[in-house]
C-alpha cells in the first residue's frame, strides 16, 4: 500500500464519545433556570455575564467530552489523543458493563491506560505484549463487538502486509 493511500484510507472503525442527546435539554433547562433565577430583577449589565458564566460552567464541557474519539485507522488505534500500534496488542476482549465496572474498581490495575467515559457502560480491553509500564488499555464504546473486530482485523491485515 502506497503512502498516498494509507493517508487517505478511511477508518476501519470511528466512534465518537459524546454525552447522550438526552443529557442537552436538562443542561440547557439548568442554565435558563439558573440565568432567570439569578439575574432576575438586574439589568442586563448582571444579566449577561451570569448567562456566559453559566452557559460556560455548563456547556462547554459537555461540548468538550465530545472531543474524544475511537478511531482504527492504517494499523494504529487512536483513543483519546494517544496511538498504540495495533501491532502491540496481544488480546482484544469486548466488556459489558459489570466487567467494565470491574475493570475500573476492584479489578483495575493502577498502570492501566483508561480512555472512559462514565456514561458509556461497556468498553474493550487491550492487553499490550509489553506489559510494562502499561498493562493493558480500557477503551469506553457503545460498540465494543465492532471495535474488538475492527482492532482483530487491522492486526491481521498488518501481519498479512509484513510477511
């Protein structure tokens, strides 16, 4: 495979960890709660800057969670800013959400690399072939089947292109 393709191949998988839709009309109804309750009575000189403040303290970081992405691409898994080689991966296992709680709580390995959201249940585990000085990787995703595949896939496509 050429440069120029691998630059342009699509994702074998993409997921983007954003809040649930659900969660925007709650957070937008505390903000104009909030702006109404707080700036009543005052001018707009009080007004406006409770609403940028609230809007702010609100908003953005459910705007920002959103930024985190799950992406497979060209031999490499990208999660949360970070890259690991889907060479380095020894085993791929999907979690549902119990074993992802245990994962996270009372089976959790402090060294672990975690890419997690706490309100997607289930996740992927990685185990690395150089367990030091990271174990093993979580990876939050409301698909894990198709990630755990996706990964299974690159791994072997990428041993089919070495030999």
């Amino acid at each position: 495979m050429g440069t120029s393709e691998s630059l342009t191949a699509a994702p074998s998988y993409d997921e983007r960890l954003s809040v649930p839709w659900s969660w925007w009309p709650v957070v937008l109804a505390i903000v104009a709660l909030g702006v109404l309750e707080i700036a009543s009575g005052f001018t707009y000189v009080v007004f406006v800057p409770v609403a940028v403040f609230l809007v702010g303290f609100f908003v953005v970081p459910l705007v920002l969670s959103a930024r985190i992405r799950i992406r497979v691409r060209d031999g490499v898994l990208s999660a949360g800013g970070e890259e690991l080689p889907v060479t380095t991966i020894t085993s791929v296992q999907p979690l549902d959400r119990e074993q992802t709680r245990l994962r996270l709580g009372p089976q959790a390995d402090p060294a672990a690399h975690l890419v997690v959201r706490g309100w997607i249940g289930p996740s992927v585990m990685l185990r690395l072939s150089n367990p030091n000085p990271v174990p093993y990787w979580v990876v939050s995703s409301r698909r894990p089947q198709e990630l755990a595949q996706a990964i299974k896939s690159a791994r072997a496509r990428t041993r089919a292109n070495r030999s």
